[in-house]
C-alpha cells in the first residue's frame, strides 16, 4: 500500500495504527482501479469511431499489467 492509499484510508475512516484492518484494503483498492480502468476503457471505445484509435483503450487496461 502506498502514501497515498494509506492516506485514503484515513480519510475513509480507518485507524492507521491498526495494521489488521490493512489486510484485504490492498486487494480492494486493486479491485476497485481495475474496475475504474475498465470503466474508463469501455468509455473511450464508445466515444471513439476510429479503430486506429482503440489503442487508446488498450492502453488503459494494459496500466494494470505494470
């Protein structure tokens, strides 16, 4: 978990210094960006009439590989 999770996490109301309550975050914060990358994806295929474009959406899932 980075800064900036860890930050998040605060604002949502969780303890900092209660390492337990951490456990699954990681996994839900993945969760939740693959969601908004593929939200964002499928978003970019409906609004663009090109398919030379598509790559565009390509890229945006591919973040989640790195």
């Amino acid at each position: 978990m980075n800064e900036r999770d860890k930050e998040l996490a605060m604002q949502a109301g969780f303890n900092p210094f209660d390492t337990e309550c951490y456990e699954g975050l990681d996994v839900l914060i993945d969760l939740i960006r693959a969601d908004e990358r593929e939200a964002c994806a499928k978003m970019c295929e409906s609004h663009v009439r090109q398919p030379s474009r598509l790559h565009f959406a390509a890229a945006i899932r591919a973040r989640g590989n790195t």
